[in-house]
C-alpha cells in the first residue's frame, strides 16, 4: 500500500502541476475560454488510463489462460515499468526547475495554432502521466487483489496529490520541488529495483531464466511474515526471506547504480566567458 501510496503521489503531482502551470498561464492571460479546452484534455487522458489500466488486467486474466504466458506478461510489463520509472525520475530531476517556463511556452504556441491545440496539449501532459501511473502500478501489485487496499492507497496518493497542487495554485504554498522529487525518486528507486526483482522470478517461473529453486539465502527466522515489518519491505522493495540468487543480483544489478547515478550532483553550467575585444587598430600615420 506504500508503494501505490508513493506512485500515485508522485505521479499525481506531476499531472496537477502540470494542468496547474496551464490553468495559471490561461487565467493571467484572459483566456479562460480556453479553460474548458484543457479539462477536456484532461477527462479523456484519465478515460485513456484507466481503460490502459483495465486492459492490463484484462490481458492477464482473460485472454491468457497458460500460467507461464501469465508470467511471461507479467515479467514483460514489469520490466516496461522499471523503464517507464527510471526514465521519469532523471527526466523530472533534470526538469524540476524549468517545467514552468517550458509550458508557457509551449502553451503558447498551442494558442497561435488554434484552440484544438490547447485541449490537445493538456491531454499529452495528462495522458503520460496516467499511462506511466496504470503500469508501474499493475507491475507494484503484482499477486495482490488491485480491489483492495493497493488501489484505495493510489487513489489516496493522487488525492494528495491534487490537494497539494490546488494549495499551491490557490494559496501560493511554496514546495520545494527539486528536493521532494529528490526523495521520492530515491524510494521510486528502491520501489522499481523490487519490481525489476520480481520480474527476474516472473521469468524464472516462465522458464526463460534458469535458478527457480537456487535460493540466496534463508531469512524466515528474521523476516516473520505476519510481521508489519516483513509486510513493509516486502510490499515497498520487494525483499523477501526466501528469494533466489538471480533475483538478489537483479535487485542490487539495478539498484545500486541507478541510486549513485541519481544522487550523484550534477554539473554546474560554467559561465561563459566573454571573448576578448581585439585591440583596437592603430591609425595609419601620415
């Protein structure tokens, strides 16, 4: 539940900041008749997702009916999710700062082409989001019942997440941006390197990758599975007391670097330095 918690949260925010930079730049500007245009683009965005979200499902339980085709999909989608989060947490560290203005701008230039564009451009930075959002979340809850608490628990994330962006369009609430992306990147990481885990077994399962029953160690007098503890690393890391050794070198594989990579500063522009005036030629003497 932490972990769709943590996705919708950071997802969410993403979508309302974005449909919040739109709905600011259309109001200061005397556009507002342009309002209805972008929540246009955002219900179809959310109707797009949700149904991307069910056909995950569907696919599943429906039209796959041999267990290793259940675990090879399961393994696909899962892996399509690490990518889909390891992209969005460097692309959001990288544009924290100038999403504003990159908006602006190409809001912008939506309104010179007409108002289509307006709708049109509310529903790529919505539709992005909510895709992203229905496959990381179909890959976090993998094996648990999506009726339950994962999905009150998303739902409550991007409920969050919509009271924190509606603070901060009506109130003027400063968030530092670039250090909560910082932090929910660093367990988005954490999160993806247990998907990712889950994924190797998926294709263990398969029979694509060998090593089903080669287990890494035995951790069941520590990790008690009626524990809350257990119940917490399990559901946000995927550690479990009895995984195999392909699936510990797949969880520190991704990881590992992927948390040095994103931590580690990054460079400062240098400033330019102008270029040195040529000195100024003599007058030619008579």
């Amino acid at each position: 539940m932490l972990a769709t918690y943590l996705i919708g949260l950071r997802e969410g925010l993403e979508a309302t900041l974005v449909v919040s930079i739109l709905i600011a730049f259309l109001v200061k500007s005397e556009r507002r008749d342009r309002l209805k245009l972008v929540w246009a683009g955002v219900g179809a965005a959310v109707v797009l997702s949700v149904f991307f979200g069910w056909l995950l499902n569907y696919t599943e339980t429906t039209l796959l009916q041999d267990y290793k085709q259940q675990e090879l999909f399961e393994a696909i989608t899962s892996v399509a999710a690490v990518c889909f989060v390891t992209w969005m947490i460097f692309w959001m560290r990288r544009a924290a700062r100038g999403i504003a203005g990159e908006l602006r701008n190409k809001l912008q230039e939506a309104l010179a082409v007409g108002s289509l564009a307006v709708g049109f451009m509310a529903f790529l930075a919505v539709v992005r989001e909510g895709l992203e959002t229905s496959l990381i979340f179909y890959a976090a809850v993998q094996g648990a019942d999506i009726n339950g608490g994962p999905l009150y628990a998303l739902l409550g994330g991007i409920a969050t997440a919509i009271a924190i962006g509606y603070l901060m369009f009506a109130m003027a609430v400063r968030v530092n941006l670039s250090v909560f992306f910082k932090w929910t990147g660093v367990l988005l990481i954490l999160v993806a390197a247990g998907i990712f885990k889950y994924a190797v077994h998926d294709f263990q399962e398969a029979g694509i990758l060998p090593g089903i029953g080669t287990i890494a160690y035995h951790a069941g007098g520590v990790l008690d599975p009626s524990a809350w503890y257990t119940a917490l690393l399990t559901g946000m890391f995927n550690i479990t007391p009895e995984p195999t050794v392909l699936e510990v070198i797949a969880w520190i594989a991704y990881g590992v670097p992927v948390l040095i990579l994103f931590l580690w500063p990054a460079r400062k522009a240098k400033p330019s330095v102008p270029a040195a005036s040529p000195a100024a030629t003599p007058a030619p003497q008579a």
